[in-house]
C-alpha cells in the first residue's frame, strides 16, 4: 500500500512596496555619507550646522573608503 501526499510550494515575491521603501533608505544613507555638508542639522541648527560638520566628521573615513572627495 503507497499513499501519496500532495506538497503544495507557495513562491512569494517581494512586494514592490519593500523595493520602494529600500531604495529610499539606500538613497537618504548616500546623501548622508556622500554629500551632506551640513544640510541634514540646518534644519535644527541653522548656519551652525554648516560649520561643524558633524555628520561629515562622523562619516569621513567612510566617504573616502566609498569614492567621494571631501577635502
């Protein structure tokens, strides 16, 4: 006697909302380590933000082992 056993295999994708919302934080964390210069703390800080660099400073080994000129 053999019984035979029906396997269903359900493939999900990945919903395009998920690709949406990791290509905007990919997008953001570029902007952050390769081109902030103080943007991102202006909006609390105001022009002192451009002067102490702080996520530049943070970030600077970094944008330099990525590619992007700072000095």
């Amino acid at each position: 006697m053999s019984r035979t056993e029906q396997v269903s295999v359900s493939k999900t994708s990945v919903s395009k909302i998920a690709i949406l919302a990791l290509a905007i934080v990919f997008a953001a964390g570029l902007f952050v380590v390769g081109f902030d210069q103080g943007h991102i703390f202006s909006l609390v800080y105001g022009e002192q933000a451009f002067i102490d660099l702080t996520i530049h400073e943070l970030t600077h080994d970094m944008r330099h082992a990525a590619g992007f000129p700072c000095h």
